[in-house]
C-alpha cells in the first residue's frame, strides 16, 4: 500500500511580508478618511499579529461634530487633522502586550508622531508600502528618529499578481 495517498505538494501563495501587508491594507479599508487611508498591524518574532489600527476619529466621540476636510486655510479646529489617529497610534493604545522587538506593517510610512510612539514601544522593524512623504522635513524626522533608535525600515512592493489571485479568490468564495 501506498503510505503518500493523501500527500499532495501544497505552498502558500503569500509570503509574510505580503500577509501582513495585505492586513494592514485591509485595515485601512475601514477608515473612512476620505483622502488617505491607512492601516498597519504589529507582529511578534512568530508571526503572531499582536494589534492593528487604522486611521480614524478619536473612539466614542459623535463623528458628525468633527471635520474630515483638509483644507489647511482654515483654522485647526475645522480641520481633520486636530482630530483623527492615526492607525499606528491606534494600534499602539489598542495592544495587549508588549511591542517590544515587534515589526510594524504600515501602508503608509509613519509621520514623526507615530515614529516618536514606534520607538518608545521599541518596535525593531517597520515594513512600508508607500514613502508618500519622502523627502518632506517631517519624513526626515521620522527617518531620523528610527535611526537613532536603531529600528530598521523598509519599503516592499506587493507582486502585481497578488491583488487579482486575492480578488479571485474572494470571487469564488461568494460566487
């Protein structure tokens, strides 16, 4: 008798950098930023996901007292950014255990506010879609505050084919 009957090759269509990845995409698809969307998710040495976030208003607040715009003429307080989070800082207030020696997963590299929380947690790695920002003095504070915190950053490009096989598959899950 043949002992491999049911043995058939199997592999995953994603590596761990693309899993997390598409997480935190998914997660910044719950923002309801109409301008920018973001999402990140913090993950162990084991690849356990430990929190997540996504950029949002501050929780238990009634959000139709608040602006979304951006229009930075007009005075802070009728601007979204005196009040929305940002998906790091969510995700940071949000956890259950430590960050320490984390990897943050990000679609959009973090501002210098979040990159302030990013190493007090002492996360070691941030993984990134988008440097949007690059360049921009706030960019290169962040940059600077991961360096000198000796956290490693890197930006990752999601194979083009990875998007369509991820919509198929949902196709076929409902179709």
């Amino acid at each position: 008798m043949d002992m491999k009957v049911n043995f058939l090759p199997v592999a995953s269509h994603l590596n761990w950098d693309e899993y997390f990845m598409l997480q935190a995409m998914m997660a910044s698809f719950k923002s309801k930023d109409p301008n920018t969307k973001v999402g990140c998710v913090f993950v162990d040495d084991n690849n356990h996901q430990l929190t997540m976030g996504y950029n949002g208003q501050i929780a238990g607040i009634d959000e139709t007292q608040i602006p979304w715009g951006n229009i930075k003429s007009v005075p802070l307080d009728q601007q979204k950014y005196a009040y929305v989070v940002h998906s790091e800082a969510n995700a940071i207030l949000h956890a259950k255990a430590s960050l320490e020696g984390a990897r943050c997963y990000v679609t959009l590299f973090p501002c210098h506010e979040c990159a302030k929380m990013i190493a007090t947690v002492k996360v070691k790695e941030v993984v990134f879609l988008s440097d949007k920002y690059n360049g921009t003095v706030e960019n290169q504070i962040a940059k600077r505050i991961f360096d000198m915190s000796n956290i490693k950053y890197r930006e990752i490009e999601l194979r083009p084919d990875i998007i369509k096989d991820l919509s198929q598959h949902f196709t076929s899950m409902i179709g």
